[in-house]
C-alpha cells in the first residue's frame, strides 16, 4: 500500500486549527451575489464541513441584486441619500419579498443530505427568528429614509441558546421594531452588530475583489494579507479620498471590520467570493488567502522558555542537517534556554535566535539565527538582528560578533565586517571548530 505523505502532512497541518476552532463562534457574512453565484452550493458544503468540525456558525446574507431585480421587474427605482437606499412602502414589499425568497432557498440548500457529496448524512438544524430589533434611520442630507433601518440590539440570549443546542443560526437583513415595524438593513451593520454581541471569534465578510485598480499607471493591491485596527484606519481615509466606485465595497466593509474589532471581536477575514474553498483555505492554512484584521499585530518577540525546546528544535534541525548551524541537543537547549529569544508569528514560532556574551572583550555572540523557511526574505531575520543588537546594548556591551557558513553577505548587508579568527575574544577562539572553516564578522554598535 503506498502511502500519501501529502495527505498526511496536510491533516497534520490543519488539526491545530479544528481544536482551536471547536466550540468558536463565528459569524461568515456574504452577499446576495455570492447566493447567486454557481459555486454557492460548494460553499454550503464548506459551512457543513465547518459545521461538522464543531464551529458555532451564524451566516448572515444579503439580497442586494435580488431586490434591483424585484424593483425592475415592478418598474420601481428606490432614491439614495448619501449611498443608502430609500425605503419606501412599494420598496419595502419588495424587498420583503426578495429576503424572504433568498433566505429560503438557502435554508434548503442548507437542508441537503444527497449521497456521495459533501452532505452526506449532513444534520444541519437551521433556525432563524427576530433575533434583530431595528430602528429608523431618520432623515440624512434632508431626505427621509424611512424604512431604512440600522441594529438597535441583538437578541444575545435567544442566538445563544440555539447555537448551544448545535443549530446553525441564518439571519437575514431586516429587522423588527418594538411596534411591529420592518426595516431593511445592510448586511455589514447586522454581520458586524451580531459578531460584536456575540463575542465572535471571527467575523469573515466574503468580497467581490480583494484589490482595488485605479488608472493602468496607479494599479494597487488594497488589502495585504493583515492589518491592524490602525493601519486599517489608515487605508480607509485614503480610501475616502477616492470617488471610484471599485472602492466603495473595501471602503464599507473596512468601516465594519474596524468596528467589530474595537467591539472586542478577535479577528475579522476580508476573502475573496471568486475562489472556491476561501474560508477554507483561509481558516486552515497558516498564510491564508484572504486579509486578516485583528486589534494588534500578530507578531510577537519574547524571551524563549522552557516549554519552546521543541518548537526551536524543529525551526534548527533543517539548518543544523544542511551544516548551517551547530548542531545543540535537546539537553544543551534546556540549559541555555534564557539565552534565546522567539519571534512567533499568529500563535507560531517562525523564528529564533540566542546571544552569548563575552565579557571580558566587552562583546556578545549572535548565534543560532533562523527563519521558518515560509517566511525568508520577509525581513523577520533583521527583526531578530535588531532584538539582539538591543539587548546588547542593553547589557552594556559595545560589539557584537557572529560566525558563518553560508550568510556572509547577508551580515555584510546588516552592517557587519569581516573579521579575522585572532580578533574573536579568545574564549571563542579556544572553542572555533576548524572543520566548519566559519568566517567571522563584528559589528559596532556605538
């Protein structure tokens, strides 16, 4: 029987992220192109498999393009002020008519059970309800909105208590006033307002583009793959000061992303609608496809402990097998554990490094430098330079020294220069290994 090492180091790879995920809330907003789309029933079949793997899911859908079709088809046009539509009795219907078609006929797609498919055997429990209390929007610019509405509360306890019973929760873009009223709401204010209330793990929106294009000169990509809450500010006040349309949907979902971060929701995934599997791809791979928002950024450099032996062992070993690095033992590791510090990346460990001092010369040694070799040539390894520089320099020490096999250029670009064997302090020429035939470098840090 021959077996697939892919398949193997694939679901080893994705089971941190289904125990991380278990018993999570997230709320995954799409619109009603995504419903209209061919590959919506592929993307069912991922919100089983989500299902499945013990997520809390809430999926809140739109009917835009549903509702323009509606509205034609009844030779209707609805105003705008200040890019919201004006809710009129005659709209209202329609829109009513539109949601309510949608949101059934994603509850049957929900309900699919056929065999030889993704939802085979599937026991999805959709419910839906008035979790959404709404309220007017009033008058903006001189013009009544009517029965445009905004979220007044969610109702927190009720979603709750379905989602504890293992229900998927569907919740469509209107809400009910305390005297019985509807107003139609925009997807983003119900996704976000629920996630916020719900103290979501993740809030996902699902873009039409991942990128916004200006002239054939000032072409750029509008979304890296993170971003804070601030650098997400940013972008949006750039983005206010172009009137291009391709940029209003980045513009109004970055708007929500930074709310429902400061509402203490922990992460919020911009994905692209076009790619089949996106939430999957972005949700169990480590990089992701999509844009990742979050409060702070998700880099972090620490002291290493005794409890990251393992996580260092398996960044140096690669190295340690080509004879770019010395090879040290778990026992070694162990005891010079407080020398190092780890550069950790969303939770991993990409990145170590450990400083030797030499007190007598007045220097201290960089030593076992490395890079998860996903993320070289990112800047990480001068991240980790100038941690060690610091401390340096924080230890009193005026140089620091290093020995190399195979990055002599990249030190010479970080400042370094070459050194002979006789300048090392003589505690490390006692201790030079002549078989590696390293060369030495020495940088000033006055």
């Amino acid at each position: 029987m021959q077996l697939n090492t892919n398949f193997v180091s694939w679901f080893r790879s994705v089971a941190p992220y289904v125990n991380a995920f278990r018993g999570k809330t997230f709320v995954i907003a799409f619109s009603g192109e995504v419903f209209s789309d061919e590959k919506f029933v592929e993307l069912v079949h991922d919100f089983n498999l989500l299902a499945s793997l013990g997520v809390r899911l809430v999926l809140v859908h739109g009917a835009r393009p549903q509702i323009q079709a509606r509205l034609k088809e009844n030779n209707l046009s609805s105003k705008s002020a200040l890019g919201m539509r004006v809710t009129d009795p005659a709209t209202l219907q329609r829109i009513k008519e539109s949601v309510g078609r949608v949101h059934v006929e994603i509850e049957a797609l929900l309900s699919m059970g056929l065999p030889n498919s993704p939802m085979a055997n599937a026991s999805i429990r959709v419910t839906s309800g008035n979790f959404v209390t709404a309220c007017p929007i009033g008058v903006l610019d001189g013009v009544d909105l009517m029965y445009s509405g905004k979220v007044r509360k969610i109702n927190l306890s009720a979603i709750r208590s379905h989602l504890d019973l293992g229900e998927l929760i569907l919740i469509s873009p209107l809400g009910y006033s305390p005297t019985g009223e509807i107003f139609n709401l925009a997807l983003e204010n119900v996704a976000t307002e629920t996630a916020i209330a719900l103290n979501a793990e993740k809030l996902i929106f699902m873009l039409d583009s991942m990128s916004v294009e200006g002239t054939e000169s000032d072409k750029t990509d509008a979304l890296p793959r993170e971003l804070t809450v601030s650098e997400s500010k940013l972008m949006h006040n750039e983005l206010m000061h172009k009137s291009a349309k391709h940029y209003d949907e980045i513009r109004r979902i970055l708007y929500h992303a930074i709310k429902a971060c400061e509402g203490n929701v922990d992460r919020v995934h911009l994905i692209n609608r076009h790619i089949d599997g996106a939430i999957l791809q972005e949700l169990f791979t480590h990089n992701g496809i999509g844009c990742m928002i979050s409060q702070e950024s998700l880099q972090t450099l620490r002291k290493a402990g005794i409890e990251d032996v393992g996580g260092i062992l398996q960044l140096i070993e690669p190295l340690e097998a080509e004879g770019i690095l010395v090879r040290r033992s778990r026992e070694l590791l162990e005891i010079e554990i407080e020398r190092f510090v780890i550069l950790e990346h969303d939770g991993m460990m990409i990145g170590c490094a450990a400083i030797y001092p030499f007190s007598d010369e007045n220097a201290c040694e960089l030593a076992c430098l490395a890079v998860h070799p996903d993320y070289r040539n990112t800047g990480y390894g001068g991240l980790l330079l100038k941690q060690i520089e610091a401390e340096t320099v924080t230890r009193g020490y005026k140089k620091i020294f290093v020995l190399t096999t195979h990055a002599a250029h990249w030190f010479i670009e970080h400042g370094f220069i070459e050194i002979k064997l006789t300048e090392l302090p003589k505690a490390k020429q006692g201790l030079y290994n002549y078989q590696r035939r390293s060369k030495a470098f020495m940088k000033n840090l006055q």
